[in-house]
C-alpha cells in the first residue's frame, strides 16, 4: 500500500478512535444525568415500598396479638421478629428520605458534577453555567 494512503487510513483510524470515545462519554454523561434526575424519584419510590411493607408486618403483628389474646398461645418469638423487620424499615425509611431531600437541595454541576444552591447560576467550585 502507498505510503501517504498508509497515513491517511491511520489517522482516520485516530480520529475515529477519539470521536467514538467522545460520543460514548457524552453517553454514559447523559445517561448518568438521567441516573441522578431519576435518583429522588427512586429513592422516595423505595421509601413507599418499605412503607407498603411496614403496613404489612403491622397487620401480622395486630393478628397474632388478637390470636394471643384469643387462644392465649405465646407467639412473643414471631413478635419479636416482626417488630425487628420492622424497625429495620423504619430506619430505611428514614434514610431514603434523608437522601431524596438532599438530592432536592441541591443542582449538579454539569461541567464538575459537584453539589451547587439551586438558586446559583455559576458552579461555586468551577465557574461553570448551570
Ligand atoms: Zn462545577
């Protein structure tokens, strides 16, 4: 093959090398983007999940009491289990919506991807326009 035509096809190569890097990151950003809009929706979709779960476990619990009081059977055991599932929700819970109102607080830098008001107009770490 000809020199020149040699060069000419592996600069093509290079070039189409950096632009499909260029197009796969502009990808995985908007994707990401899409990630963390979606984040404080999801997180509160979590926290009624675990809720949904709590009614749950309430319910069993206010059955087998009336059982209890009914049969007089000792079911402290599957009480005891019951309630611990569901103080672990609780927790759960209040940990999602600790982090779906951070997430509300904050705008994401598009240029840093650091955490800014929601009033500011420039990224306060990098200068960016949000
Ligand atoms: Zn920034």
């Amino acid at each position: 093959m000809d020199e020149r035509m040699q060069e000419f096809l592996d600069r093509t190569k290079a070039a189409a090398a950096t632009m499909g890097t260029a197009a796969q990151a502009a990808a995985c950003y908007a994707g990401k983007k899409t990630g963390e809009a979606l984040g404080a929706a999801k997180l509160n979709m979590k926290a009624l999940e675990l809720e949904r779960e709590c009614k749950g476990l309430l319910r069993d619990i206010g059955e087998k009491v009336y059982e209890s009081l009914q049969t007089g059977e000792d079911h402290s055991d599957f009480l005891e289990e019951r309630m611990e599932e569901l103080e672990k929700r609780y927790a759960q819970i209040e940990h999602l919506r600790e982090q779906a109102a951070a997430l509300r607080d904050v705008k994401v830098c598009p240029a840093c991807e650091k955490h800014c008001g929601l009033q500011d107009r420039y990224c306060k770490h990098c200068g960016a326009v949000l």
